[in-house]
C-alpha cells in the first residue's frame, strides 16, 4: 500500500510539474504587453521600461519561473494588478463558491444517475428505459450555457418559482458567520435554516444546469456496464445457488458494475471544483470560474496562471482518491 501510495504521489508531482511548466510558457508567449496593460495607454516608454523591469520580466526564463513557484509554494501567488489586490485574496474570496455548485452539482449528476441507471436495467421496462436514454441523450446534446438560459426563462420569468441571476443569496438574506465559506453548511452550523433553504434555494437552477451533462455521461456509463455484467456468468452462478434476482443485482452486479463509473465520476467532480464559465456567467455566480473569465478577457494572466496550477492539483487528488477507493472496493487491485 506504501509503495503504491508512493507511485501516485510521484506521478501526481510530475503531473503538477509539466503543468506549470506549460502554463508559465504559454502564458508569457502570448501577444500583448502587461506592463502596458497595467499603466495604461498613455503611459511613457520610461514608466514601462520600468515597470517591466520591476516586475521581473527581463529575467532569463528559467529564474521567472523558479522565483513564480517559490512564491507560489509560500503562499504568494501573484498580484492582480487589474483588480488591484493579491490572487490569494481573490481566489480564496471566489472558489467557495465554486465548490458549493460543484459539490451539488455532482451529487445531483452522480444520485440521479445510478437511481435511473439502475432503474432502467433492473426490470428492463420499455417506457423507463427509453426514458432513460432520451434525458441521457439530451444531456449529452445540449449546451449547458443554453440550458441555463432556458430553465432561467421557464422557472424564473415564467413561472416565477425559482430565483434568478442574483447570485448565491437573495439580496434580503445576509450571509452566515464565515466557518467553511459553503453557505449551506455554515447555515446549518449557525442553526439558521431560513438562509440555508435560501441557499439551497439558489443552488437548485445552477446545479441541475451544470450537472447535466455528467448526469448523462454517467448514467450511459453505468447502464451500459450493468447490462454487461447483468450476463455474465458469475451473475448465472449467483443466481442458481437460490440468491433472489434483487440480492444477485445489487450485491454482485452493481458493485462490479460501478468500478469504470467510479473512475469517471472521479474526472467528473474535479472538472466542475475546476469552475464552470459560462454556466456562472450565466446564473452570475460569484466562482472561480467567471473569476478566470475575466481576467483572461483583462489579460491578467496572475490569476489565469495560479488557476491552472490549482485546477491540475485538483485533478491530480481526486485522481488518487479514486485510486485509493478502487484499492479498498475491488480486490483484484490489491492482489495485483
């Protein structure tokens, strides 16, 4: 287990490391000038010259980058000079509320679609199983931004029974006292549940929209793999020693079923911690993720850069968490 633990580790720092390699080149090859950028239009060859030089860039690469990731280690991440603050201070003011969406939309996307899978391969109904494939079939084709703005105009404009763009909470409802930044949890923790259902309230439309897609991903994942497992013959053998059909089906079938979706849910949930443009654009909520937006639209590549290196630390956890759990649940793992 030690030495397998090592193994992960080490590939997880590699993966680390190429990413911001690549990040920190990419980011310093592309046009335009943030010395100008930072001083304006009008400012004087002289001011610039300056300002470059202050901010290091006349450097051989390779000591930019090992100066950026030595801060980076200690905690210093850059400065935004667009909005005038360090990049610590605006991720740590925007990501709880990327992970709040991405937590719920997950489980939405990851509920929903082991309920429906099994469901439709279980008894084999006509009308559910087609049902099924339509909503998962749908998920797949259609734009989360679009979908967004659809249920925005049907449940929101319409009918009036779910709130609009206004962010995490209504603009009556005051925040929680700041424990975990998740408004959910710290309502609950304050005993405040008038503003946990607000907030509850709030995640409903954004995390249906950004869960959508992974829903159905998911549940075509885990149909398919349920069918397959469904008739193969160990299932035959269960069966024939007297186990009923709803024993053999969750006990043997689901588990040995579950394994690949376990790796894509895994792949799944550090995208959506990884912040979701266009859908928080759409329902304007305050992520990580319209965070990056604009400061690649400000060319404030700070924050783009601080980004990259979080969202490949994301991948890279999740990805030896979900190795550790196929340790635990499967035990040809372990054997091998």
């Amino acid at each position: 287990m030690i030495r397998f633990m090592g193994v992960k580790l080490a590939s997880g720092l590699a993966a680390i490391f190429g990413a911001s390699i690549l990040a920190f080149i990419f980011l310093r090859i592309v046009p335009g000038n943030p010395a100008r950028l930072i001083l304006g239009p009008l400012a004087t060859q002289q001011a610039i010259d300056a300002q470059i030089t202050t901010m290091g860039l006349r450097e051989p690469i390779y000591a930019q980058y090992l100066n950026y990731m030595g801060g980076f280690l200690r905690g210093n991440w850059g400065f935004s000079y667009s909005a005038g603050q360090p990049v610590t201070t605006q991720v740590a003011n925007r990501l709880p509320a990327t992970v709040e969406l991405a937590l719920y939309a997950f489980l939405f996307a990851f509920i929903a679609a082991v309920v429906l899978a099994v469901l439709s391969t279980y008894r084999r109904r006509a009308i559910i199983d087609g049902t099924v494939r339509g909503l998962a079939i749908i998920g797949l084709s259609m734009p989360p931004f679009w979908f967004g703005i659809l249920v925005l105009m049907l449940f929101f404009s319409y009918f009036g029974i779910l709130p609009g763009p206004e962010g995490r909470l209504s603009p009556t409802t005051a925040a929680p006292d700041a424990v975990t930044h998740l408004y959910t949890v710290d309502a609950l923790l304050h005993g405040q549940f008038a503003t946990f259902l607000d907030a509850v309230w709030h995640l409903i439309l954004p995390a249906i929209t950004l869960g959508l897609a992974p829903f159905a991903f998911l549940v075509r994942l885990l149909r398919a793999n349920l069918l397959d497992v469904s008739h193969e013959a160990f299932i035959v053998v269960v069966r024939s020693k007297g186990i009923g059909r709803l024993w053999a089906f969750a006990r043997h079938a689901l588990p040995n079923a579950f394994l690949p979706t376990l790796t894509a849910a895994g792949l799944i949930l550090a995208q959506l911690l990884s912040g979701s443009v266009l859908v928080e654009k759409v329902f304007n909520w305050p992520g990580i993720g319209a965070l990056v937006s604009d400061s690649i639209v400000r060319q404030d590549y700070a924050v783009v850069q601080a980004f990259i290196l979080l969202s490949a630390f994301c991948f890279v956890v999740v990805n030896i968490i979900v190795d550790l759990l196929y340790h635990v649940i499967d035990p040809r793992v372990r054997v091998s």
